[in-house]
C-alpha cells in the first residue's frame, strides 16, 4: 500500500491534458502566466491518505496518495464546485496482504498550506462511496478544504472519455503524466508529491 498509486480516471485526465498541450504548441498560444504550469496543479491536487487500522491485536499504520477532484454542481454559483477526495479502494480499507479490508480506526489528510508547512485533517472512514462492483479499485468522498492550503482540485469536466480518447486517437504509446505520494521521502514539514512521465499502456 505504501507506494504512488493511481487512479485510472486521473490517468485519463492527463492524457486529456497533453492532448490540449499539443493544440496549443502548434496554434502558438501565448500561455497564461496566472495559471501554473500543469505539473504544479498535478502537484498539488496530491494529498496524503493517513490511516490507523486494526488486524487483530495489532495496531497498523498506512498511508496512500489520494487527489482532489472538483465537481460542478448548477446548484452552486458560478466558479464553485464540490471537492471529492479521491483514492484506491485497497487504500480507503486499509487492505492486508491478502487482499481483505482491515478495522480503519483513524483516518487523516494530510494536505500543504500557503505557509510551507502541511496540516492533517481528520475524516471519518464511514464517509467513503465505492462502486458497486468490488473489481473496482476505487473510492471517493466529500471534503471541506480550508482556505490557507496549497490545493488544486482536478474539474471531472475536464476528465478524458472514450469519446475524446478515440477522435484523438489516444492509446498504447501515447504519453502521460502521473503523480503520486513519494512516501520514501514524506517530509517532516510539508509532504512530497512527485511527478513524472512515461508511456500509455493498457492491461490486455
């Protein structure tokens, strides 16, 4: 558990990203210095996913990467949105070795703020959503972030379909950007996120 993972729907997104990059190095659009480089954004919709779970008589702490996702709702005004704290199923359960959900006691985020330093905030295990189908290595939950952080939240507007994935033929070979918890080095003010690029490639 305690590596960067990925969820596949961010997977997506960013594949949608560099595609858009492309447009527009070729149509030579000025870019806008007010908006941070998408590496920085990737960057900072990472957080850390701290949990305390039972296994048996033993007490057992784990952590996994998590992202924030932005959720448009047209109940709101205009400009906001919903955040949903998005991670792996196996994450949200504190899963064994053996693939079974532990007893989560304790679970945090631990997100950066404006000042350099991290904080962690609590939340309730009880509060995660999961598909329906089990084979599905996902779960998401509502979030309230306080204003002095250092976030982002991906817009799920902005999420690549199989649509937009066909009529810009992306697929094996097509390059991505991933982000995930660097948990080798966490960071005893602020934790690290990192980013890097590599190959599309798909599970067949």
């Amino acid at each position: 558990m305690r590596r960067p993972i990925m969820l596949a729907v961010f997977c997506l997104f960013t594949i949608a990203s560099l595609a858009e990059a492309q447009d527009q190095i070729l149509t030579l659009k000025k870019p806008d210095r007010s908006v941070p480089p998408f590496g920085v954004q990737l960057k900072r919709a990472v957080v850390n996913v701290e949990l305390r779970c039972k296994d048996g008589n033993l007490l057992v702490l784990a952590a996994g990467t998590g992202f924030l996702v932005a959720y448009t709702d047209p109940r709101l005004l205009k400009g906001q949105s919903f955040t949903y704290l998005v991670t792996n199923r196996h994450v949200a359960q504190c899963w064994d070795e053996q693939n079974h959900p532990r007893e989560v006691l304790e679970l945090k985020i631990r997100v950066n703020a404006k000042d350099g330093s991290s904080r962690r905030l609590d939340a309730s295990p009880a509060a995660w959503a999961f598909p329906t189908d089990d084979s599905i290595d996902l779960a998401a939950m509502p979030v309230g972030m306080p204003d002095d952080l250092l976030i982002d939240s991906i817009p799920v507007d902005d999420f690549a379909t199989k649509d937009f994935m066909a009529s810009n033929q992306i697929a094996e070979g097509s390059p991505i950007i991933l982000s995930g918890y660097f948990y080798q080095f966490s960071g005893d003010r602020r934790f690290q996120a990192i980013v890097r690029s590599q190959w599309f490639r798909t599970n067949r």
